[in-house]
C-alpha cells in the first residue's frame, strides 16, 4: 500500500506565529507516527519561516519511521543539513528564493548534469534521493538519466482539475508514472492532495510509493483531530 508521509511544516508555522514551543512540533512528530504516519516530511527554507534547521536536527534524534527532507539543493545551507543529518530520503525542489510553496518540478533535461551531481552527492551518502517532477514523460527520462532513486510527482495540477474531469486531471500523471515504473523508478506524489482527490490517484497509480501530505491534512486534524484525520488518510490510500 502506499505509504502516508505527513507534512509537519504547518505544525512549526503556527508554533512561530507566537513564539514558544505551542504546538510542540517534535511531539506532534512523535504522535503522527504513533497514529500510523509511515513517515515524515520537512521542508525547510533559508529564512526559517516555519520548520527550523534545529527541528530537523531534533527530529533526526527521535523518529523511528521514515524521515523525509525536502528543499532546494542549489542553498548549500540546505545540502550541508541533508549531508549532517542523513534522512532516509531527501527531495530536490527547485525552489525560487522567498518561495510562498512550491509551484513546479525541475526541467530535469536542462539541469541534468547538476541534477546527477547532486544525486550522486546524496547517494554517496546513503541517502536515498527523490526529484521533485511535472508529469511529464520527458522530464521523467531525463529524472532517470540523473541516477535518481525516485520522483516526486507535483499534484497541484491534478488537484486542481480533479473538480471539474477526474479522468482529464489523471491522465498526464498516469503516463508519467508508466514510464518511471517502466524505467525502475519509484513514485512518490505530493501538493494539494487530501481526502477528496487522494483515493483516485492511488486506485490509477497501483505503484505509487508514497504520498507527502501536510497542508490539507493539518486542516483537517482542526475538525477531526489528528489520529483520526491520518487514519482518515490511511483508508484512502487503500486501492
């Protein structure tokens, strides 16, 4: 089944509207996995906004489930981080600097050369490496191109068109990942997923490794709390 890896970035952002330690992120972490999270993602900026270069740091020492860092790897802040720290997983995103969320995968025929460096740095490391990807068929030859292990598929444009033609909405994404499980690349899919679009996306992309959810998700732990809104979440990844 695909696995859940929660996005906690919103659980630090609103821990550093009013200062202190409320809600207490590495707690939050902690319960996530012991409400069956298989995992959990980070993304951490230069200017700190929301998760910190300490929280990372702090998570590392506790999580027992898969820990996933996301971030742009042309901060070298960012690649020293991901090198100290040895997740199980890091993620390229081409973020732009003072970047609200991430909005589009890398052109990974243009940035091909940098991109393979930058995998086999992370590799050489033991880290595993994902690339933040557009369903395209192209960008997912040249992700393999690079020796990456996985990529990640930007969502915003399913989520979006999810409302007005499902079958429409799906289809690029479900071409895209027939060529990366056709070329022995794993698949991991993240933005704008939640409780309505989730279940169909799973049920078209049987090889779907795993799914990075945050934004959706912590607004639904307001009304249903947070164990059961990642159970909630669980059930629609079942095909």
């Amino acid at each position: 089944m695909t696995r859940l890896s929660v996005n906690i970035n919103k659980i630090a952002t609103l821990r550093n509207s009013r200062g202190g330690n409320n809600p207490d992120l590495i707690k939050t972490a902690l319960d996530a996995e012991r409400f069956g999270a298989e995992g959990i993602t980070v993304h951490p900026r230069p200017d700190e906004r929301h998760i910190r270069y300490e929280d990372v740091r702090g998570l590392k020492k506790v999580l027992t489930t898969e820990f996933n860092i996301e971030g742009n790897c042309r901060e070298q802040k960012f690649v020293d981080l991901v090198l100290e720290v040895k997740p199980a997983q890091v993620t390229l995103v081409p973020d732009a600097d003072n970047q609200l969320t991430s909005d589009h995968g890398w052109d990974t025929v243009v940035h091909k050369n940098y991109l393979a460096e930058m995998v086999t740095l992370f590799k050489n490391a033991g880290i595993r490496t994902s690339i933040f990807c557009n369903p395209d068929v192209r960008m997912v030859e040249g992700a393999k191109a690079t020796g990456t292990d996985r990529i990640e598929l930007y969502t915003e444009a399913y989520a979006k068109g999810y409302k007005k033609d499902p079958s429409m909405a799906i289809a690029p994404y479900l071409e895209a990942s027939k060529k990366a499980h056709e070329l022995g690349i794993g698949i991991n899919a993240g933005h704008d997923l939640d409780l309505h679009n989730l279940n169909f996306l799973v049920k078209n992309i049987p090889y779907l490794d795993e799914v990075s959810i945050g934004h959706a998700l912590i607004c639904d732990a307001l009304y249903f709390g947070l164990e059961n809104t990642i159970q909630l979440y669980k059930r629609k990844l079942q095909q």
